[in-house]
C-alpha cells in the first residue's frame, strides 16, 4: 500500500504485510465480480476502448 504525502506528491511510508494476501476474499466480492464477467459477456466493451 503507497502513502501520498499531498503536502510533497512524494510516496514515502510505503507498508506491504505479506500476512494480507492469504485473507479470505468476501462473499460479496465475488458475487460482483460474477455479476461484472457475466455483464462484460453480454455487453462487451467497444473495441475502440480497449485499444492502447
């Protein structure tokens, strides 16, 4: 996780804690995130979008 500092625009009191990753992913989280690929299926996005 990165602090911005708004005073600098400089990112300092960078914290990662390995621990995070093994939580359990909410069952809400998912639940919309199945919702968001069966929508994306049904409506993709134009192609005009995702070129870079």
């Amino acid at each position: 996780m990165k602090v911005l500092d708004k005073r600098s625009g400089k990112t300092d009191n960078i914290t990662y804690d390995p621990k995070l990753d093994n939580l359990p992913i909410p069952k809400i989280v998912l639940e919309k995130t199945e919702r968001a690929r069966k929508t994306l299926e049904k409506y993709p996005a134009p192609e005009h979008l995702l070129r870079k």
